[in-house]
C-alpha cells in the first residue's frame, strides 16, 4: 500500500465516527424541537440528558445552577422524584446517575433540596442493597451503596449537610482565586482532600463513570475554564427566607 494510499485511509472517517456523528446530529436536531414545540425548558433536557448519559462536572455545574431559579427547580426535581421512584436492577444505571446528580445538589443547590427529597430517603435505603458485577468484575453494587448511604447521611444528619456544603463553598471561592499555573497542584489538593472525607472515601473503578473525586476535580477546572463569577450565597434564592431582612421588615411594619 502506497503512502498515499494510506493517508487517504486515515484521513476518511469510520463507519463508527460516521455513525456517532449522525446520531448526534439527530439528537441535536430533536432537542432543538422539543424546545421550540413543548413546555420542556432547557434544564430539563440537560437533567434527562445527565440521567440517561454520563453527569459529568458540566452538565451538574449547570443543573445546579439552573436549580435557583423557581420554575427549573420544580422540574429538575420532579425528574428526579420520577426515576428513584422507578429503581430497576435492570435500569440501575438511570437511578445511579440520579444518585450523583441528587448529590451534587445537596451539596452546591438550593437548601430546600435537602427537605424536598426527604420522601425519598426509603428508596436510596433500598437501593443500597442492589449487587451487580460487570463483565470487568467491578461491583457496581458497592458504588451504588456508598453513594445511597452518603446521600442518606446528608439527608439526614444537618451538621455533615452544612459541613460538606460549607467545603464545595470554600472550594469554589479558591479554585475561582486560582489561575492556570496552579491549577495542577489545586486539583491534587482537592483530589486528597475529598479523599479523606469520613463520608467521601469511593474506590477507584475502571468504568467509564466518573469517580467522586474525578467529578469534583473536573468541576473545578469548568470554573477555571469558564471563568464565571459564581454567587455561592444560598439566601439569594427565592426558596430561603433572609432572617436579617426579615427582622428588619417586622422592625420597620
């Protein structure tokens, strides 16, 4: 084979790179008509998205952010309400992904979700006893019941919810103060820290899921990327009411 011949074949993409390339080409074209023909909002479609793919540091940066603002709470949260309810072993992977976007939300979204999703506190119980090994051998049981046992404890202990929210808050503050000479050394620091955790200890996999220290490292270098000007201050959703304003309001009436 001449080496022309040969460039000609790499430069000619795979029936397999076509084929993605259409599938996302489609996808696109049918959530840009869901949006314009329903009531579906963008949020929502990133939920869905995040729950039925991979939630990666993106996806729930924006699903967090997306959760401060009323109507997109409700739905986001209605989402979730729907797929723990309906934990398959057969569909375990949709609830799991549930898991992780259900805890990223406790951890940097409203305030009110800890209260919102004490109804569910008996199906993550549940869902902790589920086993599966895959053809690699990993036990993705073990994954789903340390997520389902720290996502309980934030749900139910109050000083470990404020803890770990109090930590994403500094963490955010500081990779925010951080430019991209350190940002090596910054990940790392985040990386150990989350790893002696009490609640935040998940083994290494080789899935093509992310770990929780994976996640938390490639939130932060989202931040770095996007340069955004991130409010971490919860009382300025419309969900918690400000005790200092209020008092003020009764002093004043």
């Amino acid at each position: 084979m001449s080496i022309l011949s040969k460039s000609d074949t790499m430069a000619t993409p795979s029936f397999h790179e076509l084929k993605k390339q259409a599938s996302f080409f489609f996808k696109e074209k049918i959530r840009t008509a869901r949006l314009a023909l329903t009531d579906v909002t963008s949020a929502e479609l990133l939920t869905e998205e995040a729950i039925n793919g991979n939630p990666d540091a993106r996806s729930l940066s924006s699903i967090s952010k997306a959760a401060f603002e009323v109507d997109d709470y409700w739905r986001i949260v209605a989402i979730l309400h729907k797929r723990l309810l309906k934990f398959e072993k057969k569909n375990w992977r949709l609830s799991y992904n549930s898991l992780i976007i259900l805890e990223h939300l406790l951890t940097r979204g409203p305030e009110s979700v800890a209260e919102e999703f004490q109804t569910d506190k008996d199906v993550i119980n549940q869902m902790g006893s589920f086993q599966y090994v895959d053809e690699k051998g990993f036990n993705w049981g073990i994954s789903v019941r340390k997520r389902s046992e720290r996502i309980l404890d934030l749900l139910d202990k109050r000083p470990v919810l404020k803890e770990e929210r109090e930590k994403a808050r500094k963490l955010t503050r500081e990779i925010l103060g951080f430019g991209s000479f350190s940002l090596r050394s910054k990940c790392q620091e985040i990386v150990e820290h989350s790893s002696s955790s009490p609640i935040g200890r998940y083994g290494k996999c080789n899935s093509n899921f992310n770990s929780l220290e994976n996640l938390e490292q490639e939130e932060h270098l989202v931040l770095l990327e996007q340069k955004e000007v991130i409010s971490v201050n919860d009382y300025h959703h419309p969900f918690i009411i400000d005790e200092s304003k209020s008092n003020a309001s009764l002093l004043l009436g």
